[in-house]
C-alpha cells in the first residue's frame, strides 16, 4: 500500500475510534433519555469504526473515500455542533480533525489521478 492510502486510511480510523469514545462516554455518563440517545450515537459511531477498518484489509480505494467523506461529514457536524454549545474544544478538535482528514482524502485523490 501506498503513504497517502494509509495516511488516509489512519486519520479517518482514528476519526471514527475518536467519535466513538466520545459517544461511549455519553452513554456511561448519560441518564433517562439523554442516555438513549447517546446509545444510538454509539451504534452508529460502532459501524463508522467497523467500516474504517475495511480498507486496511481489502485495499479498496473507493470504499476508503467514501468512509472518509463519510467521518469528515460527522466531524464537520460535530464542529457545528461545538460552536453552538460555545465549546472552543468541541469546535475546534472535531474542525482540526475533519480539515486532517480531508487534507488526506485530497492526496489520496490526488495520488490515484
């Protein structure tokens, strides 16, 4: 494998393992519905982290694009969602992570051209 498929591949893993720690703490920290929510969090932050790990076995470029797009969405959002609560860390980790990964998409992208 290639240095931009396994960087890519890296940061995008290490995304979705990020935001799911992040959703396993609010379940264990969670109470009534909060905690019901932050359950479904973490499923679907469990099947971001399943399908990360793919392109390390297979190989496949375009699924690793797609997952990347996919965890630079959810960082994005989640910046989003930091500056609405007024979090400078909540803003700024999840902006500084998607802006790494989509640095490492677009060599990817650029690599395989």
């Amino acid at each position: 494998m290639f240095a931009p498929f396994i960087v890519c591949a890296l940061v995008t893993a290490l995304s979705a393992i990020v935001s799911l720690g992040f959703s396993v703490a609010a379940v264990m920290n969670g109470t009534g519905s909060a905690r019901t929510v932050a359950l479904y969090a973490c499923a679907r932050s469990a099947a971001l982290v399943v399908a990360s790990a793919v392109p390390f076995f297979t190989g496949w470029t375009e699924w690793l694009e797609a997952i990347a797009w996919t965890m630079i969405l959810v960082q994005a959002g989640d910046a989003v969602i930091g500056t609405t609560i007024d979090d400078r860390m909540k803003t700024f980790g999840p902006a500084g992570t998607s802006l790494a990964n989509l640095l490492a998409l677009l060599w990817l992208i650029q690599s395989v051209q």
